[in-house]
C-alpha cells in the first residue's frame, strides 16, 4: 500500500522479475503468464506424482496382503492335514524361492573337527514358523476342548515338555479353568514353546495327593507375539512377524 492506504499496482512479476503487461497491472496480479503457466504445470506434476505413489502403495499393499493370505492358508491346511513340515517347506518354495534368504542347502566347516557339515538354511527358517503355527492351532483346539468339558473336568495343570523354552518354572502348576492367570499363560507362550496344559478333575488331583497350587510368583518370560489365548489373530501376528523378518523366530548359533 502507498501512504494513503491504497495498495500499489505491481510492476514486476514476483517470481521471475519480468515487467508485468499493464492489463496485469491494472488487476493487481502479481505474477506474469509464462510463471502461472509453470506453476499450473508444477502442481500437476505434483499430482500425478502423488496419483503414482498412492497407485503404487496399494499395489505394494494388495501383494503383501495376498502373500500373508496364501502363506496363513499353506500353513493351516499343513497343519490341518498333519503335512510334515519338510514338506511344507517344499510348499513354500514357489512363493519365497526367489528370496535371498532361501538357502535349500549349503555346507559350513565345524571349527572343531574341521569338517564339512550340510545345512539347511531355507528349512531352519520356515520350521520355526510351522512349529509356532501350529502349536497356536492346538493351542486354540485344546482351550476349546477345556470349555467344553470344564464342568467335570475343572482344573487345569501347566505341563512344560522342554526345559529350554523358558517356562519349566510353571510345570506342575495347577489352577481353576476360570482363573484369569490361564487367559495370559495358556500355550504356546514363544515360538517354541512346546507346552501344554492338561485338563483335571478334583477327584484326579485328590487321589495324587496334590492340590491347587494358586497363581505362580514366578514370571517366566512370555512372547508378546504369543500374549493371550491362542487363536486365529495370534496366528496371524505371528505370521506377520516372520514376513517382516523371517529369521526372527531361527535360534541364534552360537558362538
């Protein structure tokens, strides 16, 4: 504006500087046409472009989604048929073949015997992911097993199977069906967890000469992926898992 409160006709295009044609002037517009005509471009390359990525995000997203639903289908019907799992192993090469993980077999020297040991690379990574899906899938048949028959059968007793998968510290534990502790401790509580609980009635525990034993002061460590009942979403984040990266339920070497 000049000193009277009237606001100044522009001269010059305020993005390149060329002199603006006096019917510009005239309407106060401040930018000259060839920089209108770059900016219109501008914002219509931006679009596209962002037409393009959005494309391209939901194809990404529509491949992801189609991988998970074949993989989960490949390891429930494994499951379901009692496929063994080098087979499945088999099953899932046409979908991860292509993998740089996907190793069938290779030879490492043991520094100790000096020796050519075969490995297995492409199967140590995928029978983790067999074995915890379907410890979920039998978990989640089991704790429909324990409602149905719970009226006579009303106790269950934690049993641990391996000493390595870090719950030997429950074994033996006995609790009502209904104690809320079960809904947080059922197994399978890792990838390889390879527990079980076995379904009790009173007279059962009486002619042992045990009894309830009460919730478990000791915390053994429970897989975030695995918190809850076993059930069809818990197959589902675990398998999500392994996609996003497939090595992590492998067991570490060691040293």
């Amino acid at each position: 504006m000049d000193g009277s409160g009237s606001r100044v006709r522009p001269n010059f295009c305020t993005r390149c500087g060329a002199r603006l044609s006096a019917l510009r002037r005239i309407f106060r517009m401040n930018k000259c046409g060839a920089c209108l005509s770059v900016i219109a471009q501008e914002g219509a390359s931006e679009a596209s472009a962002a037409r393009a990525d959005a494309a391209n995000a939901k194809r990404a997203a529509d491949e992801a989604a189609a991988i998970e639903k074949s993989l989960i289908y490949t390891l429930r019907t494994a499951h379901d048929n009692g496929t063994n799992e080098s087979d499945v192993v088999k099953l899932l090469k046409p979908m991860f073949g292509a993998s740089d993980w996907w190793v069938e077999s290779a030879f490492v020297i043991n520094p100790e015997t000096n020796r050519r040991n075969k490995v297995h690379p492409a199967a140590e990574i995928v029978v983790p992911l067999c074995f915890a899906t379907s410890a979920i899938w039998r978990g989640a048949e089991s704790w429909d097993g324990v409602q149905r028959t719970k009226q006579i059968l009303p106790l269950l007793r934690y049993t641990a199977l391996a000493d390595d998968c870090g719950h030997s510290e429950w074994h033996g534990i006995v609790l009502e069906v209904n104690d809320p502790w079960w809904r947080k401790h059922f197994p399978p509580n890792s990838a390889l967890c390879g527990c079980a609980a076995d379904s009790l009635s009173r007279s059962d525990l009486e002619e042992e000469g045990n009894r309830i034993s009460g919730v478990p002061s000791t915390q053994c460590t429970v897989d975030p992926l695995f918190s809850g009942l076993p059930s069809e979403e818990m197959a589902v984040r675990v398998v999500r898992a392994w996609l996003a990266n497939p090595r992590v339920f492998t067991v570490p070497e060691d040293p």
